[in-house]
C-alpha cells in the first residue's frame, strides 16, 4: 500500500550544486584509488548535496532526509581544477520515500548518473535512536 505524499514534495522539484575539484578531492585523497581525478566517494556526495538542496526549502521545521539507497555510474574521469554540476531531479513520492534521479556533469559531459532515494524522518527522533543503539 502506497503512503499518501508529502505535501511540500513533488515530483519535478530540482536543485543544483557545483564543485571545483581540488586535490582535497581526488581519489589519491580519498583513497579509493590512486589517480589524481575526482574521486567517486566525493561524486556520490555530491550527488547526494543536490538531493538536499532539493527538499530544502520545502522541508517542514524539525524533518529532514536521510539517504538510504544509491545506484551511481561514475562515466568519465575529472581532472583537478575543472567544475562539475549535479543536478538532481525528483522523480517520485512515495509517501516519506524520496526518489532523485541524478547526474553530474562537466560542461557537456556526462561525469555520472544515477539515482538516489532518500526518507523523510524526524530529525530529533532519528539522531535520538541513532545515539541510543549500543555501539
């Protein structure tokens, strides 16, 4: 059984964010490999970041998302100094389950795609639960 929405949510909400790689972003830096490009790790937080952009101004006070699953296809290596963009989409609502389509691209070139789903929760409750669990 399908949750009603959101009311603040829709599909086709958008939001983009930029990033000038730096070394700081490499894989070299991340350790997820040893070349000096735009590392994955750092892609998929990107991505993530306009997943967030995206719900930002709708979100009622006290909520926020929280990312809980992600398909990416890293395509095409970024050197340092470049800019990229992603530029995420709201492809579906389904109840609190947020789906972003995304991609990252530099200039006309598609850097990575993909999709990322995130869930509306209380914020207070979340961290509360998150603190809570034995470690």
């Amino acid at each position: 059984m399908e949750q009603q929405p959101d009311p603040g949510f829709a599909p086709g909400l958008t939001a983009r964010v930029e990033l000038t790689v730096t070394d700081a972003d490499t894989a070299q830096a991340f350790g997820s490999g040893d070349v000096p490009v735009l590392a994955t790790p750092r892609v998929l937080a990107l991505a993530e970041a306009a997943t967030v952009a995206a719900t930002a101004t709708r979100m009622a006070p006290g909520k926020t998302t929280v990312g809980v699953r992600v398909e990416l296809d890293h395509k095409a290596p970024t050197p340092v100094g470049r800019t990229v963009a992603a530029l995420a989409k709201l492809a579906k609502v389904d109840g609190r389950r947020l789906l972003f389509e995304v991609v990252v691209f530099d200039g006309s070139v598609t850097v990575a795609e993909g999709r990322v789903e995130r869930v509306l929760v209380d914020r207070h409750t979340f961290v509360e639960r998150a603190f809570a669990q034995p470690g």
